[in-house]
C-alpha cells in the first residue's frame, strides 16, 4: 500500500499580500511556492499544450504582474487546487502530487537532482 501521507495536505494557505502559497503535507514537510513558479508550474492546456501543440508557457512569456497576481484558490475535490489569477485565468487544476512532486525547497531540489542523475533524467 503506497503511504499517501507525502501528496496529502493538512494545511493550504495563499497569502495573497505576499505573493506565496504555503502547503502544509501529512508527512510533516512543508512546501512554500512564490505566485511565479506556480504560474509557470500550471498544467492545463492552454499552458502546457496538447495534442502534440506547444502550450503558451513553452512560448516562454514574459508574465506580467497581472498574471502572477494570486486572486483566489480553491479545492478541486481532494486531490488539487485551482488558481485564478489577476488575468483571468483559472482552468489548471495543480495537483498535489504535482505541487509536492515539484516542491521548490533546497531538499527537494537535491532529491530530485539526484534520482535524475540515478535514472537519466526519468521521474
């Protein structure tokens, strides 16, 4: 049985004024993303493409303040958050494996420097 303690959030707070999104997870980490990276981080289509098209995001924008302005968050079932940001846009559902599996703290990153260099850049 896979422990689902790692992708599971107790506590999920957008502090708008400061730019961040802070996740509390089941295992005791904690996760901290700035408005920007979760920006560049979402996954719908219109950002990450599809059927073979790039998304906007593999344009690499510019974004603007606008588009990096956390308006509001809200649970997607028990398994995501949707964003709506200054522009509009709200259709990426982030995950939370995909917001744990892509957890910016200094831990993480080595983690996962070092499981690419293991399997040749496979996750």
């Amino acid at each position: 049985m896979q422990d689902t303690s790692r992708i599971t959030p107790v506590r999920i707070d957008a502090d708008r004024g400061a730019g961040t999104l802070r996740l509390e997870w089941a295992d005791g980490h904690e996760t901290i993303y700035d408005t920007v990276t979760l920006r560049w981080l979402c996954p719908c289509a219109y950002c990450r493409g599809e059927a073979g098209q790039p998304g906007w995001l593999d344009t690499n924008p510019k974004l603007s303040a606008e588009q990096t302005r956390l308006v509001d968050v809200a649970l997607v079932g028990s398994y995501a958050i949707q964003a709506t940001w200054g522009d509009g846009h709200a259709t990426g559902y982030h995950t939370f494996r995909l917001l744990r599996d892509h957890c910016p703290c200094l831990v993480c990153a080595r983690e996962r420097h070092a499981h690419e260099a293991e399997h040749g850049g496979l996750r």
